[in-house]
C-alpha cells in the first residue's frame, strides 16, 4: 500500500500577511504623529525665536522714532521699514500681536507659540 503524501505549500497564509500590514500600518501612524509634533514644536521655536529678534530691533530702532506710540500692527512696523517683509510674513502666519505699553513698542506671540 502506498501512502501519498500531501504537499507542503511555501509562502504565507492570508492571515500572516494581514497581521504583517497591520504591524506596518501601527508603526507608520505612530511615525507620522511623531514627525508631526517635532514639526510643530520647531515651528514653536521659530516663531519664539522671531519675536525676541524682532522685538531687540524694536528696542534698537524705536527710540530713534519721533511716532513709535502709533505703530500698532505688523503693517506699520513693515512700512516703516522695522521688520522686513520676510519677518512680517512669518509673524502674521504665526498670529503675532502687537503689544505696546507707554511708548514702547513689542511683539507678543499668541499662546501657545
């Protein structure tokens, strides 16, 4: 009497590569939400960074002007050439005030920034 014998397959079943997705899939959510936030809280830095640069400009360049008391917003200070356009651009994307106490003259990022 012979016995057949029954061929083993090679490869993987379907439920072995679900499970290998899946891992695949956890591991790259978990990157993304990793990459997202160092993202956000460099962007956190940036703009901390550009407020106090912008504010020691402000200390410079203000006491030289006769009207500092007036300039009241991101538009002013850029048309009177105190922060470049480049600045101004970044500061109004990051929603930065200005902030004015007396005759001085600062910004002040929103919270959180």
């Amino acid at each position: 009497m012979q016995v057949k014998l029954k061929r083993q397959r090679k490869g993987f079943t379907l439920i072995e590569v679900l499970a290998a997705l899946a891992v695949i899939v956890i591991l790259t959510i978990t990157l993304i939400a990793t990459v997202k936030g160092q993202m956000d809280h460099a962007e956190t830095k940036n703009v901390a960074t550009i407020v106090r640069s912008v504010n020691a400009q402000l200390a410079v360049q203000t006491p030289d002007l006769e009207n500092a008391g007036g300039l009241n917003s991101l538009g002013e200070l850029r048309d009177q050439g105190l922060i470049s356009a480049a600045q101004y651009t970044q500061l109004v994307d990051a929603g930065v005030k200005v902030a004015q106490t007396g005759t001085d003259v600062a910004l002040k990022a929103p919270a959180g920034k």
